[in-house]
C-alpha cells in the first residue's frame, strides 16, 4: 500500500487523501445516524408502551359498569340528562361503556329477562333487616329512604359498613401472595340512570323500536337504576372484571376465605334464575362476618338465603 502510494503524484495522493477523509466522515456520520435514530426509536417505543400501561390500568381500575340483569317493570326516577354534575371518573366510566357493550353483548348466559316474571318481594325484609343483609335485584329496588355512607378504600368509593373487613381482607390475601384489588365498588344511583339512558339511546340507534323495548333491551346489558347492588355499597367487583376470573388463584382465594371478612360469592351459574344475573364470578357481596359462613354453608343465593332461613324461620316461630 505504502509503495503504490508513493508511486502516485501529488494530484492523485489528495484525490486518496479525500477519498479517506470523505469515506471516514461518512463512517462516522452513519454511526451517530444510527445512533440518534436508535435513541428515538426506544424513546417512541417506551412512550407508547408507557401510554399501553395506563390506559389498561385505567381501564381495569374503571371496571365493570354493568350488571347484567333480567328484566322487571321498574322505572328509573331520575330522568335528568344532565351531566355537568358528573366527576371526571364518572364521564370516563360512561364513555368506557361504548366499548363494553359488545363484550357484553356477546357474552353468553345472560338471563333471558322474557322468562323472568317476578321475583320474591323483600320489601317488609328490607325495611327491617340490618342494612348488609338488604335484597337489591331486578324485582327489589333500593328502599328510597336509605342513606348509603361512603368510604374510600383503596382509592375505590364502598359501603362504610365494610371498608374496614374489605382493608382486612385485601392485606391478608396480599400476605398470602394473593392480590386483590377493587375494580368497580359504590355506584350512585345518578350514575346508574345515566349508564342505563345511554344504553337505552344506544338501542335505539341499532333499529327502530319502542321506548318499551329499548328499555327492555338495554336492561339486558346494565342494570336499571336502583336495582344494581352496586348502588347499596355492599357490593365489590374485584380485579379484572374478566370471565375467566373463576380460574385464577385469587378467585380460588376469595371463595376460600372471603367468607371469614363479611363477603359471599353473589353470582353462581345454578342462582341464575333466581338472582336474574348471569355468572359474576368477580362480583362479591358484603353482608356481615356472622352471616356470610352461614350463606356459603347453605349452597343457595343470597335471595334464597334470606328468604328460607330469615323470613320463613321468623314467620313459623310467630305463628
Ligand atoms: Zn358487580
């Protein structure tokens, strides 16, 4: 190389002088090109991923809106449409709704509300019992006169009545390495109406039909208002909200334990008929330490419960 190169005459040595020089330049320009791209392209990359992660966890945290409910004859009273009063949580659950509905939609076993013609009346039960063995389904209504106290646990508004067994539980089952976090909690009833017009706006738009039978269609998918026990605070969907939940270990979990903290399994496949909710398997329901081993010692729902061990029970002793 070297002799070749003093071979050459002076022109030809600066063309080789600038060939390298030139070729050099270019090396180094392709390196930092590959570099700076490089750092862009991870810094994309991780905003989006960034941006993946919350938008799931705000999805999870916003959990599940609906109870899918069968249908009875009762009517909303709220009929306001406004929805300046909403929080900011409030306005997302709403327009998280849009993309549920399919899911739900789609799901199978949700309680053909046709076959459903009546449910077993609580409302004497209702007005007596202690307030977390109150009746709240597509035929019982919240008793208009209740005062629901709200406290916030884990950043999620529940019942007062069992914020304190639900910290409990959460830090207990977390110990054992099981994690539970609370997915949907308290609904107001001013929610709850609103859900349910926009799922009635929401029928209407697929086929023309009858305000009767939106109704009747949209109660399939979200629970009309003062018949979600969401709206009694006694109720907590936990995790996910997803239908496999049965399978994990932190459902395992719950139906192994919950029970010493207050709460029962509410939604079994075989209660549907008689719930009038199809299989909830996240959907757990507060109603006392003395009374929950005694309801999943029974094997029956909640409203079977209540009705064949507390009211008839009372009943025969009266008579
Ligand atoms: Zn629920």
């Amino acid at each position: 190389m070297s002799n070749n190169y003093r071979r050459l005459n002076s022109k030809d040595r600066k063309k080789l002088e600038l060939y390298h020089l030139s070729k050099k330049i270019l090396k180094k320009g392709i390196k930092w090109w590959l570099a700076i791209s490089g750092i862009v392209c991870l810094f994309i990359v991780g905003l989006a991923a960034f941006y993946i992660t919350i938008d799931n966890i705000e999805e999870k945290s916003l959990g599940s809106n609906n109870e899918r409910l069968s249908l009875v004859n009762s009517k909303p009273t709220d009929e306001s449409d406004d929805t300046s009063g909403l929080s900011e949580l409030n306005k997302k659950e709403l327009e998280r709704e849009s993309d549920k509905e399919k899911i739900i939609s789609d799901s199978e076993g949700i309680v053909d509300s046709g076959t459903e013609s009546g449910f077993y009346d609580f409302k004497n039960w209702n007005s007596s019992c202690n307030p977390e063995l109150m009746v709240v389904n597509a035929g019982n209504r919240l008793p208009e006169d209740i005062n629901i106290k709200i406290k916030v646990c884990r950043g999620k508004e529940v019942g007062a009545l069992l914020a304190g067994d639900l910290e409990q539980m959460i830090c207990d089952a977390k110990k054992e390495g099981i994690i539970l976090w609370i997915s949907s909690g308290y609904r107001s009833i001013d929610l709850q109406t609103r859900l349910f017009k926009r799922q009635i706006e929401r029928e209407k738009s697929k086929e023309v039909i009858s305000n009767e039978e939106a109704e009747k269609r949209a109660a399939r998918i979200v629970a009309r208002p003062h018949t979600s026990e969401h709206n009694t605070g006694l109720a907590i969907d936990f995790n996910g909200v997803e239908d496999n939940f049965y399978t994990t270990k932190e459902y395992k979990w719950l139906i192994n334990n919950a029970h010493k903290y207050g709460f029962i399994e509410r939604y079994q496949k075989k209660w549907q008929s008689h719930t009038g909710v199809i299989y909830e398997p996240w959907h757990f329901r507060y109603v006392g330490k003395e009374a929950a081993p005694l309801v999943r010692e029974s094997g029956l729902c909640l409203e079977d419960y209540i009705k064949e061990n507390l009211i008839n029970n009372i009943r025969e002793e009266n008579s």
